[in-house]
C-alpha cells in the first residue's frame, strides 16, 4: 500500500486528518501545506458551473481540474471523485478509475454509496486502485439534503455499510452530513479514519469544500465555517485597478515597455 494511504491510516486516534477540496492548481498549491488529503471533489459542478446537482460532472471535467490540481499538490494524499455514472458496474468503474489516474497521476478516488457500490469497491482494490467511501447524504444520488440518521432504521443501514465499506479495504470514509451521535459510533466502529462533514467532531477528520471556507461561495450550510472573505479582497482589487484605470494611475512607465 502506497505510503501516503497507510500515513492516513495510522492518524486514526492519534491526530486529527485535514481535508480541502481543490479544482485547480493555484488553491492546491496554497493549502497543500496544511492538509493532509486534497479532494478534487464533483462538487465543482455546482461551485464553479451552477449545476443544480454533481448530476451533470463528466468524467472529462473532473480529469481536467484534476490535471490542474496535480501541479500544485506536493505533499498531500490527493484524491479525485469519480463522477455520477462513472461507476455503475465493476467493469465500468475499473476502466474509469484506471482512466482517471493515468491521466492525472492522482493517489485515490472517491466514490459514493454503501452496500451497492462493495464489489466496486472490491474490484478497484484487488487492481491496486485506493478507494475512499462516501456514506450520509449521497449527492450524486440524493433527492434532498437533510441530515441522516435521525430514524432508527436508517442509522441502522449506514451503520451496516460503514463496517460493509471497511471489509471491502477503503482506506477512509467520509462522513456528509450525520447525526452526530452515529458518526460517533462509526468512528468508534470502524478501524479506518472517518473525515467528517457536517457530522461532528467524534471523526477523525474533517473535510471542508474550499471555496465556502474562504467565502467565494456563497452557500449557506450549517457545516460550513467562513474563515475569510476573498470575495471581499476580489471585489476591492478590481475596483481599484477600475479606479486606477480610469484616472490613468495604472499603467505607469513602471508596467510600460
Ligand atoms: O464533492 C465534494 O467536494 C465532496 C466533499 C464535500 C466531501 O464530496
């Protein structure tokens, strides 16, 4: 097993794992330093092309950003999503994921869903391809966004394909939007790092989607912590390069060949 996979591996229960989505290679090479997984995630089909769902992100898409990405994750584990119906069969899911990582020499995909994605899983691994699992609100599949396991029966089942996922050899799980109870039972449960979001602190890690986190996009979720306002400093950069313009303050002789 790569090395990177088994460092991950060994945090559980001793420090905490740092995740930050990245799509290209300018916010990788920035936060690469504080994170110990980079995830190009598909939620780049809604933050940076407005679709209503990661319904619409191609296999195209995310080899591309994550071609981007590649050049700027030095020392991070990086991980790229594998795409809504990229992955509907062992067959299918082999040759894409095999795609997705000779093209952008990533470490590990992601792929959503429990009991019905195993013998992906299995496949994916026996082939030496890392796999990381997704349980909670499945986006790619999900008809609303509500947190899970609040009903007995559906704590249950994501319970059963924490420990189904574990079996299978995924190196981590992420955790999107637990009650907070049961992702401190799974996190208790399975011997493999959860990382969490919007499901507690009991993870192991926490991932967050990089773009909320620094205020460029503007949704509003309860998981979501705004730790500074880029918007802000785009907006005052481009009104004083307007100013500057318009007052021929810029260029001067100093920009001027
Ligand atoms: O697509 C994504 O960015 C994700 C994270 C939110 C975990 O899957």
């Amino acid at each position: 097993m790569q090395k990177k996979i088994l460092t991950i591996k060994s945090k559980k229960n001793k420090s905490k794992i740092i995740c930050l989505t990245a799509y290209s290679k300018n916010t990788a090479s920035i936060i690469d330093k504080h994170c110990d997984i980079i995830l190009v995630g598909d939620s780049l089909g809604s933050v940076l092309y407005n679709f209503s769902s990661t319904k619409k992100v191609t296999l195209d898409m995310m080899i591309e950003h994550s071609k981007s990405v590649r050049m700027g994750v030095k020392k991070s584990l990086m991980v790229v999503d594998m795409p809504h119906n990229t992955y509907r069969n062992p067959k299918e899911a082999l040759s894409n994921a095999k795609k997705i990582i000779s093209k952008t020499k990533c470490d590990a995909i992601k792929l959503e869903g429990g009991k019905k994605v195993v013998q992906i899983i299995k496949t994916l691994i026996k082939n030496k391809i890392p796999v990381m699992g997704h349980l909670g609100v499945l986006p790619q599949s999900a008809t609303n966004f509500k947190f899970k396991g609040k009903e007995t029966a559906e704590r249950k089942i994501i319970l059963r394909d924490s420990k189904l996922l574990e079996e299978a050899g995924v190196f981590s799980i992420v955790l999107e939007c637990v009650e907070s109870s049961l992702a401190k039972e799974i996190t208790k449960t399975v011997k493999v790092p959860t990382i969490g979001i919007g499901a507690s602190a009991y993870c192991d890690g926490q991932v967050l989607v990089t773009d909320d986190l620094i205020g460029l996009n503007k949704i509003k979720a309860r998981f979501v912590k705004r730790y500074s306002n880029i918007e802000k400093q785009i907006n005052d950069a481009a009104l004083k390069f307007k100013k500057d313009v318009v007052t021929s303050k810029f260029p001067t002789k100093k920009h001027s060949y």
